[in-house]
C-alpha cells in the first residue's frame, strides 16, 4: 500500500544580523503548522558547514494542503510578516512523494 503526499524543501538565508531571529521565529511557526490538518511533518534545520543556510521540510497530505497552510493566519504574521523580511535569500521546491509500505 502507498500513501502520497506533497514535500516542501525551503532554502532560508537570513540577513546577518537575524539568525537566532528568525530561528526563533521558526520554532513558533513550526508548533503552529503541525496543527494543521494536512501537515504531517514540519522540521527545519540550521547548516553544520553554514549556520545561516536554514533548510525546512515541510510534508502535507497534498499539494491543496500546502496551499491552505499559506492562508493560515499563523503563516501569515510569522512567515510573511515577520521571518520573511529578515531573509537575504529564500528558495522553494516542492516534490510528489509516496511512502510504500
């Protein structure tokens, strides 16, 4: 049996200055994302070779369920309204993905 679902791997590079900011800022968000309906995971991680690349991994249940993660009122304040301003760069991929059991 397979299961699919829709991974989402973003690339943050904060200003210099916004690190632990915005590191803090994506533990709120994370908290609030896995109460998402079709959120199945949320992780993110801080570079071992760079401290300021910041990679997250995002999982929903579809590509519709990350599209209602963006309408959320917790991504709204915190990604757009606070993290994604002290970013210097950021990238998106989104990837179909299946688990077979």
């Amino acid at each position: 049996m397979s299961t699919n679902y829709f991974q989402v791997i973003a690339h943050y590079i904060p200003q210099p200055d916004e690190v632990e900011n915005v590191l803090e800022l994506l533990g709120q968000l994370a908290a609030a994302s896995r109460t998402e309906a079709a959120n199945i995971s949320y992780d993110f991680f801080q570079g071992a070779q760079d401290a300021a690349h910041i990679v997250i991994l995002e999982r929903y249940t579809d590509a519709a369920g990350f599209a209602a993660h963006r309408e959320y009122q917790h991504f709204k304040e915190i990604g757009l309204g606070q993290i994604i301003p002290k970013l210097a760069s950021r990238r998106i991929e989104s990837y179909e993905g299946s688990t077979h059991e």
